[in-house]
C-alpha cells in the first residue's frame, strides 16, 4: 500500500491525538459505578483501537489495519447502538425512574 509521507505524518500526529484522548478517557472510566461502566470502556476503547488503525495506516500495513478496523467495528457498532436506544447512553436509571 503506498502512502504519501506527507498523509504518514498527519495519520502519525492524529494517532498521538487519539492516545491524548485515550488517556483522558481513561479517569471515568476507572472511577465508573456499576451500572454505568459500559459507556466509558467502549470511549476508551474507541480511542485506542483508532490510535491502532492509524498507525498501522502510517506504516502502510494493511493486515493491521484490518485487524483494528474488525475490532473496532463491534465497538463502534455497540456504541452507537447504546446511543439509539430509548433512553440514549444515561444507563439504567432512565429505565426505572
């Protein structure tokens, strides 16, 4: 896969961005409740699973690149079904309140 230095260098940059990000999000999700853990691991998650993806762009390895992308799609997938849900991402109190 050939991939311009210029597109490396911004995917290398917007990787330590999603590790800055990974980090921040990485506090709530330690200090979660029960009941309410699952959204902040799949934002952690998301984070470093991306990170992930676009090194592995920058190095121009695609097998690592769809290795991330099959992990990341569930965690993608599971978030944005806990989004459209009734009662959106607030967890289980919106359900028995």
């Amino acid at each position: 896969m050939d991939i311009p230095s210029v597109f490396r260098w911004i995917l290398a940059a917007f990787a330590a961005v999603q590790l800055l990000y990974a980090l921040r999000a990485l506090r709530p999700a330690l200090r979660a409740e029960p009941g309410r853990r699952v959204d902040p691991w799949l934002t952690f998650a998301d984070h470093v699973v991306g990170a992930a993806a676009s090194v592995a762009l920058a190095a121009g390895d695609l097998t690592a690149f769809l290795c991330a992308s099959v992990v990341l799609g569930p965690i993608l997938s599971w978030q944005l079904v806990r989004h459209l849900r009734p009662g959106g991402s607030t967890g289980i109190e919106s359900r028995t309140g």
